[in-house]
C-alpha cells in the first residue's frame, strides 16, 4: 500500500515529445540570435558569417552525432553523467557532472544578465543600480516556479517563447533586406579594433550546450528515436537563425562597430523604428527568460542522478508529483543567484572551459563503449568504427585548448581565467573523495 503514492502520480506526468523537446533544446543552445552582437562587433561581418559557419562543423556538429548516439542508447535520467559513469566509471562520471554543474553557475548568471541589459535599451532607469538585479533574482525565481511544474510544461512554454522570440528577427530581416536594396552595403573587413580569439570564444559559446537536453531521458516520449533527431533538426536551426540576420543587417549596411551586447535594438530601430526596437527588446528579455527556464530543467536533474547513486545527499533525490526534484531545484537556483554578479566577458571564458572539458570526457565515453560494448544497441550510431568516433572529438578538443590559451588575459579576481576554471576542475577530486566517503546510494526517489 506504501508504495501506490509514489508510483501513482509518476503515471499521470506527460513526457516531452519531439516539437517541445526541439524547442527546449533550441533555448538550451541558443535561442536566437541574441547573443552574437560581440561577434560582429569583435570580427567584422565577413569573419562572423564565416566563423558562424565553419564552426558548426568542427564544434557542434561533432557534439550533435555523438549525443545522438549515447542519448539513444543510453537514454537515462542524467544523461551525460550516465554515459560517462558507465563507460569509465563512478569517478570521472561524478568528475562530468562536477564539471557541468560548476559551468552551470557562469552560464546561468549570463541569461539574467542579458535580460537587464536587453531591458536597459528602453528602459534604463527601470534597470539601474540595485533595480537590475532584483530584476536578475526575478528571473531566477521565476524559472524555478515554471520548472516546478514539470518537464512537459517547461517544453510546451517553450515552444511558445521560441515562436514569439523569432518573430521580431523575421520583421527586421525583412527590413534590412529592403533598405539594403537602396543603400550602400557594410564593408565584411574588420572593425576598427580587431579581437578575433574573443570572437571565436563568443561564438563557441553561443554553439554550446547540446548536451543538456540529455538529462531528461526518463521523461522523455521514445528516447531513441527523439534525441537523434533533435540533435540535427536544432543543429541545422541554430545556424540558420545565426546566419540570416547577420547576412541581413550586413546588406543594409550598419556600421559592424556600432554592434555590442543587446545591439540588434539599435539595429531594429534605425531599420523599422520604435515599434520594431519595443517588440526586439521584448523578445529578446523573453529569450533570455527562455534559455534560462530550459536550462533550469536540465541541470536540476545531476544532482539528483548523482544522489540516486549516493554522490550527494539523499535528500536531492525529493520529487514532487511532477517528477521534479524540487530540492535539486532550489539548491541549483541559489548557486545561480549568487553568481550574478561576474560580468558578461568572465562569464563565457570560464563557461567554454568547463564545458569543453565535460565534453572531451563524453567523446572519451563514446570511445570506450564503443570498444567495450559493442553489442550495445545503438538505435542511432555515428558511422564507422572506434577510430572514427576519436577522430569526431578532435575538432571540440582543439577548440577547448583554443580557449584555454585565449582566456590568458582574462582575471576573476586577479586569477586568469584559464588557471581559475582549471582549478574549479581539479576541485572536482577531494568533492569526489569526500563524497564517496559521507553519502550512500538511495534506495529510491522519494515524493514530496
């Protein structure tokens, strides 16, 4: 009898299907193109649209096939924390997860940041002083709230967001490729004061985060099938809805120089006026409420993954009647409030780092199930054999040292951004021991 409430509520909850999931994951990678206004600014146009699309295939590409793969045949709650414990055990999935959730605390602080910024275009004294980051906490708080509602719920609204959130970029994309038609277009040389290591570091960030959608396996509607062919839809979508606008706004010749975070406002307004620059400023603070609110469902679930297998409390295992582990929640949304203050440029640095690191150890899980399980099923496999897999992660660990060198000059606290996020990673072998030694494997999740 004890055992119906638990089980009981977990029949009712609706998974994600293949549309909310494909939203949700658009928001965990990109959302639109809010975001790549440093690159044009740091590179130029021509150097942008070539960055934005070579990049893909060296970066997210890759990445793309090789989640499709494990998401498919390892579709378990946790997701890349799971295939990396599997495939080379308790210590390096725990140094996974340890890696995405310490990226997860730069990552976050970044959307509720763009949200003021965005906001701070039409309405600065709305976003100024101690106003702005109530406004940050507001985010955040917020996400927590949709999130516990559920998975389904959270990829429904998303949905939702992602159309309203384009809309504008239609209307100004328009707008620039008819005032391109009687204009002088942009020169696509560089700006006037070339950052090109910075670019790359901007674009690797806005091409990141494939991976976070793998968390949610359990509440997804035929994993097998779903993930893979998410992974190359939002691929595909990503570069386009990067490409076009930039192309666009190139044509109607705005000066690259003018183009720094939250420029598209400036943009839209000298394009199609105040009303254009309203409905940007609007959609791009409902994006930046998006990517957060998906993101807050995918990282929620490692720690509770990590305390079903007794990495962390047994009291991160709590869920709700909608399946979300309401603890995890709380405990991930404070670490973001308090990382709210770093700025934009430190925020990315360290983001890419940490991420980059958690992805070589997924690629290297690839590898060895390949070799040690070859009888896996694998509904979706990347062609070839084990050597081709190793040859896919080449291009996302060349990338990851090309950040590591380019972080050189950038300081959190007198301490370069390279050394800082190394040393956050190298964290990740006493949290294990200690981890190890002062929490056991939970017999079950518990509802409350």
């Amino acid at each position: 009898m004890s055992i119906a409430p638990t089980q009981k509520p977990a029949q009712r909850v609706r998974r994600l299907r293949l549309l909310p999931l494909l939203a949700a994951t658009y928001f965990m990678v990109s959302g639109g193109p809010y975001g790549l206004e440093d690159i044009i600014g740091f590179a130029g146009y021509g150097r942008a649209l070539a960055l934005l699309f070579v990049l893909p295939f060296l970066w997210s590409l890759p990445t793309a096939l090789m989640i499709g793969e494990l998401a498919s045949s390892v579709p378990e709650e946790g997701g890349f924390y799971a295939w990396v414990r599997r495939a080379m055990g308790p210590f390096w999935g725990f140094q996974e997860a340890w890696l995405s959730l310490a990226a997860s605390v730069f990552d976050m602080a970044i959307y509720p940041t763009i949200f003021v910024s965005y906001l701070g275009r039409i309405a600065p004294a709305l976003t100024a002083g101690h106003r702005g980051l109530l406004l940050e906490l507001a985010v955040v708080v917020l996400a927590a709230l949709w999130n516990l509602r559920g998975a389904a719920s959270v990829g429904e609204g998303s949905v939702w967001m992602w159309l309203v959130a384009l809309c504008p970029f239609v209307a100004l994309t328009g707008f620039a490729v008819w005032t391109g038609a009687h204009v002088a277009h942009a020169a696509l040389g560089p700006p006037a004061q070339l950052n090109l290591p910075a670019a790359i570091l901007v674009a690797m960030w806005n091409y990141m985060g494939w991976d976070n959608a793998t968390t949610i396996a359990s509440e997804v509607d035929d994993p097998q099938r779903t993930y893979p062919r998410v992974m190359l839809l939002a691929a595909g979508m990503v570069m386009l809805t990067y490409l076009i606008p930039i192309a666009a706004v190139a044509w109607a010749g705005i000066p690259p120089d003018r183009f720094t975070t939250g420029a598209w406002v400036d943009a839209a307004h000298l394009l199609g006026g105040s009303a254009l620059a309203v409905c940007v400023v609007l959609a791009g603070s409902l994006d930046s409420m998006g990517t957060f609110n998906a993101l807050t469902l995918s990282y929620t679930r490692l720690p509770y993954a990590m305390a079903c297998d007794g990495l962390l409390p047994s009291v991160l295992t709590r869920r709700n009647a909608a399946r979300v582990p309401w603890v995890a929640l709380l405990l991930c949304a404070t670490c973001w409030a308090l990382a709210l203050n770093l700025t934009f440029e430190r925020l990315i640095s360290i983001d890419v780092l940490l991420w980059g690191m958690s992805l070589i150890l997924e690629f290297a899980a690839l590898v060895v199930l390949r070799r040690r399980e070859p009888d896996l099923v694998r509904p979706f496999r990347v062609p070839g054999p084990a050597w081709v897999a190793l040859l896919l992660g080449s291009g996302p660990v060349a990338l990851t040292a090309f950040a590591l060198w380019a972080a050189r000059d950038e300081h959190v606290r007198r301490i370069p951004a390279s050394l800082f996020a190394l040393l956050i990673a190298l964290l990740g072998v006493p949290l294990y021991a200690l981890a190890r030694r002062y929490f056991q494997p939970a017999p079950t999740a518990k509802t409350f």
